[in-house]
C-alpha cells in the first residue's frame, strides 16, 4: 500500500521531469526519490518517455532552416511588392436596411402632402353642431283663450328652480322640462266644434 507521500509524489514526477516544479517541489520529490524504489522506478519510466517524445516529435514551434528559409523570403517578397492601390471609393448603402428607411420616408411624405391638400374637405365632412335659434310657437288666438289667459302668465324658457307667478316666487313644478314653454290648461268651454267656427 502506498502511503501518502508516495501518492503526492508520484502525481508530480512529470512536472519534476519536466523542470515545472518550485524549488520545494524539487527538494520534497528529490529525498523522497533516494528512499522509496517504487517512486524512484516511475520516475526513470517518465524520463525515459520524455527522451523518446523529444527525439520522435519535433517541438512546437521550433521550424528547420528551409521553412525558416522559405518564410523569410515570403516576408521579403511581400515587402518588396508595391502596395496595392484602393479601388476607388464609391457610396455604398448598407443592403437591405435602409430600404425600410426609405419606404418609410415615402410614407410619411405622401401622408403629409395628403393631409395639407385636402385639409379643407376633411372637416367640411364632419357634421357640425346646429346654431341655436329662437323657437315660436304659433297659437290661434281666439276671444274665450284672451279672456281666460292672466295678464302676468309666464312662459318657461329654460328650466329653472322657481317660477316667478305674477309678484311671488314659487317652486317650479316637476314636470317643467328645458325649453318647454308652461303648460296653460285650455278653457272648457271650448271644444273642437266651436274653434271651427
């Protein structure tokens, strides 16, 4: 069974191999390694696997001459080269965007001529109030209607509170609606036949 300092050092061999370890790390791995051959077996292993990758694949990065060769000399080619000239410079609407813009715009032109050419038309074909005016109510007159009408009766105009009868005040009836004028009671000694007459 391993013990607890063999697990730790075990799961840092790679970085020890690998020089990616602090000072501590190295010191702490290194004096376990002299002690314990199980630890010190899995460190030759992972030295041996770190020699062979180095030898089978080339580092990342590194390049030989010849790229380093062709590189260079694709740089110096580029460099050489005169530096294209820009085409020359047109207006370009972004696509597809502004074409709600301008639709929109039209719109709202077209709308606003409308409105301000036919302003008159659109309120003469609106119905308006009616002017007041006065209304007369025709009645024949006749001897037994001027003889049973008071001097001081009082036609309602408009609705009202009081009712002014002769000199007194006095609470107007229910009944009075706006602009109806007072009902007089008709005499009855008159009668269909003799208003013919």
């Amino acid at each position: 069974m391993k013990s607890f300092r063999c697990q730790y050092v075990q799961s840092r061999i790679a970085a020890f191999v690998n020089n990616e370890c602090t000072e501590r790390e190295r010191r702490i791995v290194g004096q376990h390694l002299d002690h314990c051959p199980t630890c010190e077996a899995a460190y030759h292993h992972q030295r041996s696997l770190q020699r062979e990758m180095q030898r089978d694949l080339p580092r990342m990065g590194s390049a030989n001459s010849a790229q380093l060769g062709a590189i260079w000399q694709r740089i110096e080619q580029d460099l050489a080269a005169p530096a294209p000239q820009p085409a020359a410079t047109t207006l370009r609407l972004p696509s597809g965007s502004w074409h709600y813009g301008l639709v929109a715009a039209m719109a709202f032109v077209l709308l606003t001529m409308a409105w301000f050419a036919d302003s008159n038309s659109v309120y003469a074909a609106l119905p308006s109030q009616p002017a007041p005016r006065d209304v007369v109510e025709q009645r024949v007159v006749t001897p037994d209607r001027l003889a049973n009408q008071d001097e001081d009766s009082v036609a309602i105009a408009f609705a009202t509170e009081f009712v002014v009868v002769g000199q007194q005040t006095s609470a107007a009836n229910e009944g009075i609606l706006h602009n109806t004028p007072r009902q007089t009671p008709e005499p009855n000694t008159t009668t269909d036949a003799s208003r013919s007459q």
